[in-house]
C-alpha cells in the first residue's frame, strides 16, 4: 500500500542541501525536504554566555523560527504577539542540544557559533530538517574558522541528521509529510550521529500508546533514513571550496 | 556500587502523594519523590480551546511553574520576567500530552482541566514527578464530576505515570535526584500507562551520544520504577471519598 | 452575636508558623492563619539594588504571588500575563516596607535579603499573614548569618507581625476571611512592631467612609490580634536550632 | 521653627485648580500644589468592567503617569520599559478607590469614567494632588452629563480632597515638599470626604516606627489641610458653566 | 567617475522577480535588486480591521522583518526582544501605504490583504525592493480572487514600484547598496505609480541638508528607475498563468 | 474660499512658544500651534548610545507620547499597552533626526540630550509643532551647557523648523487642522533650516497620488510658513536669560 504521496513506508522525501545561500553568514545551508524547506545560517560570537565564562569553553546554541506564510494558514508573527512560542523555544533548544553532541565545545575556545533555522516552507519534519541543514551550515562555518588558523582543526567528533518516524493508521512510516503527521497516532524525532549513535530520541503518543517493539521499529527506520541524510550532507560539504 | 544516596540502581526515591491540600481546587495532589515535592491542581473550565469549539470534545492542558527558592539558588520569577520560560512551557506541553494520552476526551464534553504543577522544591525529576501526582488529582477531579452526574463515568482509559533515567559515568540509573542529574552523560523520561505501553520517551545525549541497546535497558529500568509509582497512585485513589 | 466562622469580633483565626518547609532556602516558614497559607523563604544575596552600591548598608525587599488554585476560582498565572499585577506589585512593596522597618539595614553589610511569599491557600489576610510569617523566616536566615560569624549579631530591631481588620454590616471584626472581607464596608491592615509601635496602617472604605473613632477601635483591635501573633511567632523562633 | 519653604508645620503650600485645561475631555482639571502640577482628565466610557456588566450599575477608574522630566533627574517613560510601574499602579488604585468611595455607583448606570492624571512637574504630594484635582474634573463630566440627561442628578454623596503629612526629625509637617519627604521617618497619605470622613489613610513607616498618637496627630492636621482643598474645588466647581 | 560597484549614478543594480517561491501562500514573490533580496507573500482574510467593518470596503497591509543574518552582523530577532523594532514598524506602514494607494479597497469587499515581506538578505534599499516585490505577489494574489470569481476583477489602479537615491560625496545616485548608503548625506525613498504619479516621498538629511532643486534631481533620477522596475514587474505577472 | 476655521490656503495657525515650563528641565518649551499643544523637555545626559562611544561625538535623540485624552477620544496609554506604538516611534524618530541635522554633533562633546515631547492637546500637526517646539528647548538647555563653560558655545548650525501641508478637495493647505488631515488627498511634513534647505520632507498618498508638480507647490507654502515659525522661536530664545 503507497503513501498519500506514493512513497514507500521507508522512504525518505528528496533531500537537497546548497550552501552558502546566505552570503553575510559565517556558514549558511538551505535544506529542503520534500516541500519543507529550512534556511539555516551561523554566526560565530566571540562570547559565551555567563555560565561559561572563563572556563576555556565554546558553546553551539540555536533559533529556529517559521515565516508567517511558510504554512497554508498564515500564523501570526511571534515578534508581533511579543514572544517566542513554546514550540519554538522547544524546537531550538532541540537543535542545539543536537548540535553540542558532535561539536567538541572544547576545543572552539571561548566563542559561541549561533544557528539560526527560519522555516521558509513548512510541510512536516521542519525541526529535522532544521538539524540535518544546520550541521552543514556549522559545518562551513567552523571550516572557515579552521582554514584562518582560529581553530587548530574542524572540532565535530561527528556527523549529525535527524529524520521522523509515525505511525499512521498502525503503519509505521519513515519522513512524514504534513498531511501524515495530522492523522498520525503517535510521531518520533530522531537525531543520530554518523557512527549510529543516538543523540535525541523523542516519542510521543498523540491518542494512542506504543510499544517498545514500535519504538524498536521506528529507530531502524530512523537509522536507515538518516544515513541518506548523511549522504547528502557530505555531498555538500564536498562542494564547499573549504576543508 | 552505591549510589550518592545510597539507593541501588534500579530503586526510586521514597514516594508519597497526598490529596486534598489544595482545597479549593477540583481536584489537587502534593507528590513527593525524594526531597522533590511538586503540588498539582485541577480546575474544571466550561470552555474548550477555539481550535476545537463546537466539537464535543473536551480538552486537558497543563501549567507548570517553580518557586523561586524550590532550587539552592533563587531563580528570578517567570512573572518578573515578563514571559514563561522555554523550559517551562517544554515541560507543560509534555505534562499536558502524558494526560491526553490517557483521558476519553470525547466523554468530558465541552470542558477543559486546567492542571497547575507547582514545584515547592526541587531535587531532580520535577517533569516526571508532576505526570506521576498530576494523573491523581486529574482523577479526583473527574471523578467529582462523575459523582455529581456531569460525565457518565471517569474518563480514563488508564493511569499514567512517569519516572526518569540517566546514564552516570557508564551506569544505567533510575530516578534521578539533581545531584546525579548534573553529572549524566544522557537522561531520559519516560511516561507509561497502566497497561504498559509508552506515551512519552525523550532521551538527549548532554555530552555522550548513547547506542539502541542503552535506550532498551533505559525503558526496562523505567517500566520497573513505574510499576510502583502506579501502587502509590493507586493508594493515594483509594483514600479519596469517590469512586 | 458570633461571626460566620463562630469566632468573635475580636478573636484571630487559629495560627501557626511551620520553619525549614523550604530546605533549600537560607531562612523559611510556612505560616497557617485559618485557611490561608502563606510559604515565605528567604534568599541572601551578595548584591544590593543599584541605589545602595557603595554605602555599606544592607537592603531587604520581597516578592509576593498566588498559585493559580490558591483561591475558589483560577486564576491565570502573571507570568502567562507577562507582567507582575498591581495588586501583587503593591503588596510585596508592603511587605518589603514592613520587614526594612525593624532591620537595622547599616549592620548587614552590603547585601540583601529576598523574601519570597507565595500563597499556596488563600482564604483573606494574605499580606499580612505573609508579613508576619515573612518575619520568621527573616529571622531564620539572619540567625544562620550570624552564627557563621558574617554579622556581628541578629540586626533585628523588633518583631513586626500584622492582622487585617474590618468594618462588616457595622461591626467592627479583627482578622476578617475572605467571606467576611467581600462584604467589608471599609478594611484595614495594620504591621505594628514588638515594642507596640505602628510600621503600616492601611485603611480604605470600600464604599463607606469610616470616622476617625473607627479607627482608633481598629488600631486597638489590631494591637490585641498581634499580640498574640508575635507569641506564635515566637514559639517558631524558639525551636530553630539556632539563635 | 520654620521649614525648608518658610511654611508653618501646619500650613499648605499655595493651591491653585484650573478647569477645562484639556478642551476634548468631559472633564478636566490642572491643579497645581506649590511646584507639583497634576493634569486630571475625565472619559466617560460606555462600558463597564466585566466583574459588572448587567448589573446596572457603573465604575470610576484612574490612571496615572508622570512626565519623563517632571522631576529633577529624568526617568524612563513606562512604555519604553514595557511596563507600568508598580508605583504608577498602587497610586492609581488609590485615587480610583478614593474617588469611588464618593460616587454613588448605582446613579451612573452602566458607564465608566477614567480619570487620567498625568504629573507635568512632581515636588512631592503627587498622588494627593491628583484626588484633589480628580474631584473637580470628575465634577465637571457628570454634571455634564446630568446638563444632557443622562443621568438625573450629580451622583456625588460628597466631596474628596487628600494630602500628605510627615514626620520629619520628629516634627509633624502639612503637606510635604520633595525635599521634606525624602528626610521624613514616616509619612501618611490622608483622604478625606467633605463630610469629615476618611477613605484613604496609609502611614509608613520609613525608617522609624509611628506611635498612635503620633497617628492621632497627623489626621489632624491633614483634616485641617483637607478642609481648605475642599474650599479651593469648591471656588473651581463654581466657575464651571455647569450646575 | 564609477560607482563602488561600477554602476553609472543613474544605473540600478539587476532586477528579477520570481512568483510562486511560497506556495502555500495566494501571491508570492521573491525580488532580488542586486545582493538585496525580500521575500514576499500575500494572505487573503476574510475580515477587516475594527475601523472598517461594516464599511464594505477592504484593506491591504503589511508587515516586514529581517532574518537575523540578512546582514554582516547577526541582529537580534525582534521575537526574542519582545517587540517589533519601530525601525520595521516604519517601514511596514510605508509597504502598507503605498499598496493602498493602487489599490482601490472598494472593490476588494470586506477583505484584508496582508503581506508579509521577509528579507533573506540585506544589502540596502530593503524598504524599496518590498514595495516592488509586494506589488507582484499582490497582483498574483488579486489575480487569484478574481479568477474564481470573488471579486470582478483585479481592483489595481496602476502598478506601484520604489527606489532610493541618495546624495554620496556630493554626487546623486540611483539605488544605492549599502556601503553607499552609510557614507549618503541624504537619502530618499520614492514610491511612484505606473502613471508617473508619487504616492511616497520620504527625504531625509542624514548630516547636510539639502535644496529644493537637489530634491528635483532625485525624483527624475527615481522616476527613470522605477520605470524600469515596472517593466520587471510587467514580465513577472505575464509568466502568472492567471490573467 | 476659505477653509474650515476662516484661514486662507497659506496661512499658520496662531503659534506661540513658552519656555521655562518643565522648570526642572535642562530647556523646556511649550509649543501651541492652534489648539494642538506639545510640551518639549530637554535633559543633558553625560552618555552617547554604544555606537557612539569613545567618539568625541554627542547625540540627540527625541521620544514622543501623547497624553490619553489629548485627543477627542481616548487612546490607550502605551505603558498599558507594554509597548510604544508604531505611529509614537516614527515620530521620535523623525523629531530626533531633524534636530540632529542642524546640531554639529562633534561640538557637543561625549554626551546626549533626550528631548521629550508630550502632546498635551492634539488638533494635527504634532509631530511639525514638536520639531518647532523641541528647538527652542534644544538652545535652551545647549545656552545653558554654554554658559557655565562645558561647551564652547553653542552648537548650532542653524534653526529649524517644520509644519504640515495637505490637499484637500484638491486645494493644497498649510498646516492642516485635524479635521482637514483626515479629509486630505495625499499630506506633506516638512522641516526646514534657518538657511532655507530642507532636512526633512514626507509626502504620502492617503488615496490619491500627487504630482511633482503638486509637491513643487507644497515646498513652496511650507517654505513659507516655516519663515513665520523661525521668527516665534527667535522671540521665545530671545527671552530666555541666555546668550
């Protein structure tokens, strides 16, 4: 049985990564996934946040937004309603925390590389997206900071990609687009390293409770999706004119 | 080897939860798990969010805040602030989700449950602590509304409770308190019904990524601690006057 | 002729003061008047407000909020408001005032001394219970201060406690709760120090002038409530393991 | 002894109220207490609170603010901090409570009036000044509204006039200036109705606890005060082409 | 004498608009002058603002923000600061003006357009690329309504596009770019219609004045500008499969 | 024809400027242009904004705020609203830059001076009576910095002065009344210098676009009118007990 889009239940949608679509950035990648399209860029700041400070120490944090109409509906802009929304503070705080499990923050010194996600189109998977672009913009970004000598060496003990998982209708399917993800029972977000480690699990059951044999399930999913992410990551960073 | 406290590795925090100490409310429950003590309390509200007005269907929705001195050091007020935390809205989305995950909404009617987790103090585990005393005084307040003939019955297709793991230089711990939780390598919360299944895993990598096989030890660990969070719950149930 | 709760026009709900209910705070009391309930816990902060900076005086200021359940209604938390209320606003600087009075600020040094009063019930007299169990805690966190040799001595001047009166259909009533308060034609709120000297005296006719006689009954009433109240405030003193 | 100003203890500083100072307000009055200058502008809004809607009867509110540079040193306006101050709103409570404790509600019908006073220069007793003032603009928009029929009468039971009174190195002083009230150990805020009653009496102690005599003392004096005010709105209200 | 980037004073840098990059939105349009590229979307509503209902008659606004690194340094988002920047502010009001201008709201029915315009990158004339893109996405989005027979026809009166020029060095230049406009003594955005009528002239000193005939100058140049521009705009709407 | 108020095409309201009215101001100035009246505030701060420092440089800059019932209806306060409006910073910011273009900024040493302008009564025409008015004060407060020495002298280059013009029913008006303004065609604000250049022209459109030939003729009439206005400052400044 095909896919609302006619995948199969363990294919991913087309994954592309350009770089440098932000030229002011220190590192900038668009990523697109299906019809979800993230554009993430990284600044590098000579600062750490206060509870870092003097230890010698770097930090990789993150912002994630959405353009009002990346959606069929428009949202109202967060700066107007004078806050960050939940879901986005959630969401960034996710990617960053993915980020810091491949980034060795030890050996960037006492400077912050700040990702920023801006969802210009939205259809499902847009924070795994967000994570799976974001390493190749960090990516650019830390290469520029190695190639002038600021750092001795690329500091990422790892690659990093994530991908989701749902199950709709009992069936478990790898990638869900946005008309999957409504109807789906329960949706997963996982981020994996390139040695198949795992750096964010995240299961949630929307109405209906899974088992540990459908959690098993969902991760070899994830697994098999996320290393065509990786695939697709390193063909990007192989075209940037940086090593 | 022993833990900090002394505990084995597979034993929780001594837990207790008491009902009725937010006498006004529908219904409220004062958990504590070790030194963490979190006061829940539900309010029953005629209204329904717009998204789902005019459906017949109910809704159930969490807030979740800190005293300023739960914590050894003061943190500054939300309200001060001028904003709600990303944290706090992270862990009163997840609260709110575990309690969906559970209730009938399309037998509450029309209503919302409002449940206010306050932390009184804080020792590691607040998140979970608040799922595990939030589904009690969810319960009493349900069940006052069945008594008085608002709703045919409790709503509830099981109970629900939550505990966390971590892993502390390479070992597998359940129930975190703070001072093993600043250490971890990875921490995980798991929230799971009565009948064993999963409503809820989240597992981060702080500074280690962790493989399959430590997540399947994680969830073996969380089932076992759950299953005694439920005779506490159920306890806690039983000495209420209503059915 | 008795009050709604039997008691008569003079007689203070029963009291209690319940210290260390907050371990991780320096100084904290959880004060009882009838069904109001007040957590107060003190913070010692090496700082003092800008204003201070340099002068060798010490500063004492408090911070005052409901839980959402503390009353028979809900109401919304201020941080989801995004802002402090001015009913919350006016009673911390009240009870700031209150404490600042019988602290001898030049003996503290410069620091300061944040005084958290949540309201965990709130059955009337909210701020002056938070007054006089805030005075306890002070006094729990200044004695600890103290021992450890960083003060010279307890800079405490005099206890401060403080009780609410109010006109009711005619009758003047000390110590009014929340049923009686609605229906105050004029109330009164009164801090008076252990030496019998005033420190507050807040009186509005809600929609009754009140006569300079009134008052005068009111400040005795008053006086004949605290009294008592320094006596409960007292015992609490005695059993901290410090002096 | 003479003060700063050469004023007796006993003795106001000039007064002066202006009408009509605010041509598109119902009402409007500039008063003027020797430097200190309050503008009081009256709405009448067509709608009430919602605590009231459909129970016939009506609301007068306040608001107050002060100009950046009505004081020496200048402050930052309150919508460039996001906020109103907690000052702003204590002080705007109490001129809404103080002129409400002279309004028959019931007569007004479903309608509210908002008294805006915004302090053009402030030399102490800004918050005195501005009942004071508020009276006679809140005088002139219902007697416009009486003029057209709207209502039937003027629905005020009294007048009400306010000033301060302070202790300053043991003195009891009538209406302090800027430079009094920063030296005084406890200072009073007194309104009073036309008919000698109170509806608004705060004494704080600054730095040194008040006696009830003391207390005795200060109504005194503030009623001798108060009863020239009323005089000087009376002169004001006369000048009004309205009866 | 060249320009910084080799263009001739009267020469804009290259211009292309593409539709159709948002395509969950009812117009979209991505306009690229130069390094400057704004990303323009248009949402249809069903509803008018509160000064317009019942009036049958539409409106057309517009919003505007800078993704943090549109620019060499990262800016803050204005989500995180709370508010929108009065800079944006200004420059939404000027978008959302000069749309109303061409548009006749009249035939628009009770209905509001808004469009948002994102700028992925920053490299002067941001203001000016938006009015011109947003007349594109507009026009698709009209074009839209009135294929489906929602409105009659397309409510434009003319086309509106906009420039910059400003004075550098003495000399006056068409469109500058960024590093021309930090070294511009003055500087002026024109909106001007397809009939050559002005619908915004915003001039402005930045450190010299300048004369009446300066400002003569500087509408011929805008004008033989925009002209161009309309032309740019013209292919765009012909490559719509809508009429 | 004459318009609404009997005034011919060309001529001002009656204009007065009084200084000294904020006494505790740096410069004070109260403007009157017809019934619309703006109190401008001049304070002397011994800082620059951060771009600024370690300069030499100085700074001007204006904030803008009317009082609620300036107007015939009541606006919400922006401090209530948490947020300065659009329309509020816009101003300011025009205000500021017309001051700073007649300022030679490297005279004034490292320091700013914030003019506050609060509009009292509002009858069109605030943001060009608050330019007009924010000079006087300006040369007050800079006269005074002269006079005990901390500048050489004054630095000035020039005056300036700004008003309004519109086209109403087609004729084209100097210094719009409110009512005028909200029947005008298109509006014009602009501010001049002593020397007759221009630092400051906006033209808007509000539903019919204009010609050049059309803002030809404004500059014209308000070229004219702005003489008069620099003959009432020069009368104000030479009152002032500075040189």
């Amino acid at each position: 049985m095909k896919r609302i889009d006619g995948r199969n239940f363990d294919e991913l949608r087309p994954v592309t990564i350009a770089t440098g679509v932000q030229g002011f950035a220190e590192g900038s990648a668009l990523v697109e996934v299906g019809q979800t399209r993230v554009l993430c860029a990284v600044t590098v700041d000579d600062k750490v946040p206060p509870f870092l400070r003097g230890g010698g120490t770097g930090w990789v944090t993150a912002e994630y937004a959405m353009l009002p109409r990346a959606t069929p509906t428009r949202s109202i802009r967060e700066a107007a309603q004078g806050r960050v929304s939940g879901r986005s503070q959630e969401i960034q705080r996710l990617v960053g925390r993915s980020l810091r499990a491949v980034t060795d923050l030890t050996q960037l010194g006492e400077r912050s590389l700040i990702v920023d996600c801006d969802v210009l189109q939205a259809d499902g998977g847009t924070r795994t997206a967000a994570i799976t672009g974001a390493y190749v913009a960090l990516y650019q970004a830390l290469a520029g900071l190695a190639m002038v000598g600021v750092i001795a060496g690329i500091p990422l003990k790892s690659a990093v990609a994530a991908t989701s998982v749902g199950v709709v209708q009992g069936r478990i399917l790898l990638d869900l687009c946005y008309e999957e993800d409504c109807k789906a029972e329960a949706d997963f977000n996982v981020a994996m390293t390139g040695k198949g480690e795992l750096v964010e699990v995240q299961g949630t059951a929307e109405n209906k409770p899974f088992s540990r044999e459908t959690l098993e399930t969902v991760l070899a999913l994830a697994g098999g999706g996320i290393k065509q992410l990786f695939q697709v990551q390193q063909e990007a960073i192989e075209k940037l004119n940086v090593r």
